[in-house]
C-alpha cells in the first residue's frame, strides 16, 4: 500500500489517543472537580521587568537552639517593583511541630504587631483593610505544614517586611539531634473526594524545572546545647560551621547553589552521645506546665521476637518519577531482601488506581521475593495520587493471629487527603503498627508524619539518595522488635492533668519517651512510667520535688498547645462543634495559629485610596529532584474525548471507502 494511504489512516486511529494522553488545556472545565497546581508563564515583557510577578524578595530564618527547644525567626521581604498597587500572596511550610506564636509587619518605620482572631474574623479585619487602601498582613494554616501569607497594599517601590516566630521541641533518635526547616511546598494533587473550599491554595503555580530561583533564602543556626557538642552535620545543604565554645557552635549556609527549594536538615550528637532527659518545669501566672522527656530501655533478644508480617504500600505516581521512586525501588529491594524465610509480605502500588502483588500477603521465599522485585522494577511512575482507596486495599487484607503486622507506606506525600487518610487508619488499622517513609527533598511532612501517629508506628524521612541503604538498614533494626509496649504513666501525690498524650503507643526507637502536662499545688510525690520489655516488667520514676521551675522554660507554654492541637486539629478524625470551638479557644487564650485562627496586622495609615490593586500569587520552585509530572495539564473532558474518537472512526471509514481495504493491510 503506497505510505500515503497508510499515514492517514494511523493519524486518525491514533488522534483521539493522543488528545486523551497529552496534558493540554482543558476546553471545558465543568467536569473536573480536582484541584492541582500549574507552572507559572512569564509575561511578554520578561518577568524580571515586571517585578509583579515575584513580590517576594527574600527569606532570612534566623534559629536559636536553646537544650531542647527551638526558637525560629522566619523575615519575609516583600517589595513591588512594578508600576502599580499589587496584593501579594504566598504559599509556603513549616515544621509539623512548629507552634507559631507571633507576626509583625514593619511598613517604612512602622513596626505594627499582630493579633490572633478566628479565622473568618482576621480574613474579615484584612478584607476591610485592603479595601480600605491599608497595608495589612494575613498568616492562614493551610495544612498544620502549609501556611499561606497575604500582603494587601504594597505600593510601586515599596519593601515590607513581615515576620513569624514558631517554637519546637527537638528529639533525639539513637543519640541523633535533629532539626528541619522545609523551604517549600512540593505540589499536591486534590482529588474530587476533597472539599475544594478548603483546598484552594493547592493550585498555586510553579517554575519550571529549569528555570532559575526568583527569591532569595538564607539561614542560620545557633546551637547552645548546653553540653559539649560534636559530629554536627547538615546532609541537605553545604554549611560552615564556627564554635563559640564546646557546647555552642554557629552553622551558616556556605554553598552557592539556592538552598530554598529542600528542606534544611541539621544533625548533632551531644558529647557521649548523651540524651537530655528528665523533667522540665515552668510556673505560669495562671497555669504551671511541665515536660517529661524519660530514657527508654534497651532492645529485646533476637529470640523473643515474634513471627513478622510486612505490607508496603507504594506510591508510583507522577511526582514520584525520578529520584524519589529510584530511592523507592533501592529502599524496598534492602528491606524485602532483609526479610526472614517465617516472615509473610505483600505490596500495593498506587497512583490513579492501585495494584496488588497478591490478594494476602505470601511468605518471604526466595521466589515471592524475586516475584516481588521484578513487579516493583516495572513501575515507571505516572498518574494522580489516590492514596486513600491504595490504604483501604493494605487494610482489607486477612491477618492471622500471633503475627506482628506493621504497614508500610512510601511516598513523598504529594496529596492533600490527610485527614481522611488519618482517620481510615485509625478506624480499620486493628492491631497493627503503620510506618510512614517521606522520600523527596521537600516531603510532606505532615502526612509522613500523621500517618505514623494515626497507625501508632514512626516516620521516617530520606531527602538524599545515598542515605538510602543506611535508612533501610536503620528502619530494618527499628522495627524488629519494640523496645516498650502497654505503656502506663501514674501520678503519685502529684496533681497532674491536661497531660499530652492521652495514649502512648508502643516505643520501637531509642528516643525518650515524651509527656506534657500541667500541674496544680505543691511538687510533691513522684510520675511513674511503667510498661513491658524484652526482659520483662519495667519500670522508671520521677521526683517533681527535686526539680525547680525555670523561667527559661516558658515555651513548655506554646509546646504544651501545640501538643494538645495536634490531637485535636492535625491528626483529628474530623471536627465537631465542639471540638472546632476547642481548637478556636486554644489558638485564642494561647496566642497559637491553627486551622481555626490566623494572624492578622493592619497599617492604619491609609496609602491607597480604594484599595484597587493587581492580585498577585508568589510562583514557587519545584523541590529539587521532583519531576515536572507532579504538575499535571489538565486532559480533555470524556465527552470532548468520545466526540474525537467518533470523529476518527469517520474519519478512517471514509478512508476505507475510498482507498479500499488496503488502507489498513
């Protein structure tokens, strides 16, 4: 057949395929209910000549580490170098731990602080302001990791500075110090199961992989660990370290690349590799808190561990393409590996749908596990990220008695279904232990974590594929065998209440065990903890009486906050009025921002009548070594789709008549 009859007719079979394959602006949008993020186009005139396009000028984090406890300083400079009035938003993280507890915004030489509202009331307060023509400030909680700041007002030529305060409390595992500052938000896909009201910030654009950082990012770190300090290291970032003293050191970034598109990681072992434990306490005007930081105890025999059983849930969607699921793959092929011949395994891939390795977890034979590895090498990574109906899957499957069955999920997290994900945990888990592994440079910390406390197990986070065979064989030693279960905290002639958490799950690492409270009269008596070890019953006391309140303990204020909204806002089953009332009146009395109150500061001076401006969304980095595939197109509607594959097929039958047969032979 001559190659000109031929052509045609491929061309029209494959066109509706194509069309349907082919990330493309969508036509028509009415059918599609998810929400996803897209890359940012410069205008014609370059976006270095329209400033507009890119308020922010830079972040500077100033961190202070004082024992335990951190006190991070986030300055954000916004400035309009265009030509007219813009109101500039910007969509950026924090640490899942972080308790924010202030804001000021500084207009030329006015400092002006802020107030915590309830959220409707501080987006009302900054709505009026900017209709007004008054700068103001708003900082929203998006996710308890995403907080998203509005500027209203900034005039051509203007610079504004706004500046957050958080606090956190730092734990050591295995004798490791670690402290994380995330820099960006990696995209998320939100699927038609979530509340778009709640999930607009998620179509936030993004650069282009290649294309250069348009803000600036700086850090430093001051460590007073008040012990000698050594081995301190910063796997994420090049950095240059300076000592005051043994037990004070300066840590500022030293590389020339733009370290604002992954997560800060800084590690440090105290002299020793002691770990500070204890009881810390702080007497309040009105409430006095303490914080119970206890050592746990060692590792039960080989011999005393039970038979073992594995599910993996993988994640294998577009956001995954690259490093991370090239970590993935290095990550499960050890773990499998590592398996004992008595333990029983299965997985479960997800992207737009999921995938099963068999419909009940197999024993770990040398078969099922080359079975395994070869299934796992095939996924090339694509698609949405539909964690939820991938987790119902791992949940559905038949356990046998006396087995340990811990779940194990990788992803980088990419999603925004986390509240649904924590409570289809919570209520289907059973008996078993859920483990979360983060891979990516700029995780989802709030999932990764979220999921370990729903399903009583551990996140683990890898940002950099050389650590991952020293991960696995770490995650391989954690979950052999727990260190502490049916944990118990008595309080013997001490008024202890309010005291977080509520449950304390099975220990598994060598971390101290962590408890918050309050407390009310004299120190007297003594906090038992007690609970069950590989060598039989254990026990460990406290004597309140011994210890003396400090001042420079008043964080264990905001952290004791920040503890009780976690249970009740981040890692929650859903909000009743209730309970949302409760969050509103911890943000309130506490100074706290949660999902329910934000920070908002207004300029009562007003320089620009009317408020008319240019809205303007701050485009953010790709976290490094993500695909451009977590920012998806959108594809043509299903009617679109079958109105091109009719027309193809008429296309190729009026071929056919004409050419005859032979247009297909």
């Amino acid at each position: 057949m001559p190659k000109t009859r031929f052509v045609p007719c491929v061309f029209a079979l494959l066109l509706p395929l194509v069309f349907w394959c082919v990330p493309i602006p969508a036509w028509s949008t009415e059918t599609d209910t998810s929400l996803s993020p897209h890359f940012f186009v410069e205008s014609e005139n370059g976006a270095e000549e329209n400033g507009e396009n890119f308020p922010l000028l830079d972040t500077r984090t100033e961190v202070n580490i004082s024992g335990v406890i951190a006190q991070v300083t986030v300055r954000q400079k916004y400035a309009n170098r265009g030509g007219q009035p813009i109101h500039a938003r910007y969509i950026f993280p924090g640490s899942t731990r972080a308790a924010v507890h202030g804001l000021t915004m500084t207009v030329g030489e006015r400092v002006i602080r802020a107030q915590i509202k309830e959220r409707q009331a501080a987006q009302a307060v900054y709505e009026q302001a900017k209709q007004e023509g008054k700068s103001a400030a708003l900082l929203s909680q998006e996710r308890p990791n995403v907080f998203s700041m509005a500027v209203a007002n900034i005039l051509p030529g203007d610079v504004i500075d706004v500046e957050l305060v958080y606090t956190e409390l730092l734990l050591p595992e295995n004798g490791v110090y670690e402290f994380v500052y995330p820099t960006v938000v990696g995209p998320r896909y939100s699927g038609a199961h979530e509340d778009p009201a709640k999930s607009q910030w998620v179509k936030n654009p993004y650069l282009k992989k290649d294309s250069a950082a348009k803000t600036g990012f700086a850090i430093h770190t001051r460590l007073a660990a008040g012990m000698p300090v050594k081995d301190i290291s910063c796997p994420s970032h090049a950095v240059q370290v300076d000592y005051e003293s043994p037990d004070t050191a300066n840590i500022n970034l030293s590389g020339q690349d733009f370290g604002g598109d992954r997560d800060f990681i800084l590690r440090y072992r105290l002299d020793g590799d002691a770990i500070a434990t204890g009881l810390m306490l702080f007497a309040g005007r009105d409430e006095n808190f303490f914080l119970l930081m206890a050592q746990p105890p060692r590792r039960p025999a080989v011999n005393q561990i039970p038979p073992r059983e594995y599910i993996f849930v993988v994640d294998v969607s577009g956001s995954m393409v690259g490093f991370p699921l090239d970590t993935a793959k290095t990550l499960l092929t050890g773990l499998i590996n590592s398996l004992r011949p008595e333990d029983r395994f299965n997985m479960v891939f997800f992207a737009g749908g999921n995938q099963v390795m068999a419909p009940a977890p197999v024993a770990a034979t040398t078969d099922n596990v080359q079975a395994a590895l070869a299934m796992l090498n095939n996924f090339k990574g694509g698609g949405g990220t539909e964690l939820l109906p991938a987790l119902r899957t791992a949940m559905a499957m038949p356990a046998d008695e006396g087995v340990s069955r811990s779940v194990l999920v990788i992803t980088d997290g990419y999603v925004s279904a986390e509240k649904e994900a924590f409570s289809l945990i919570r209520e289907n888990l059973g008996h078993s232990n859920l483990f979360a592994f983060g891979i990516g440079s700029a995780v989802n910390r709030h999932l990764i974590e979220g999921l370990a406390m729903a399903g009583s197990g551990e996140p683990f986070i890898l940002t950099d594929p050389g650590e991952a065979p020293a991960m696995t064989k770490r995650f391989c030693e954690y979950i052999s065998a727990p260190v502490l279960t049916d944990i118990k905290v008595a309080y013997e002639g001490f008024d202890a209440y309010d005291v977080e958490p509520t449950h304390i799950p099975d220990l598994f690492s060598q971390r101290p065990l962590l408890v918050f409270g309050k407390w009310r009269g004299p120190r007297d008596g003594k906090i038992v903890i007690s609970g069950v070890n590989g060598e039989g019953a254990y026990s460990q006391s406290f004597a309140p009486g011994e210890v003396q309140a400090d001042e420079k303990n008043a964080g264990l204020r905001t952290l004791w906050a920040r503890n009780r909204l976690a249970r009740l806002s981040d890692y929650g089953q859903g909000e009743s009025v209730e309970q949302k009332a409760a969050i509103v009146n911890l943000g309130l009395a506490y100074n706290l921002l949660t999902a329910h109150t934000s920070f908002v500061a207004v300029d009562e001076v007003v320089r620009n009548a009317g408020g008319a401006g240019k809205e303007v969304k701050q485009p953010l980095s790709l976290p490094k070594g993500v695909s451009e595939l977590a920012v998806p197109g959108r594809r043509v509607p299903e009617p679109e789709f079958w109105l091109l594959t009719l027309a193809a097929l008429v296309t190729v039958w009026r071929l056919i008549r004409k050419n005859g047969a032979s247009c297909l032979s």
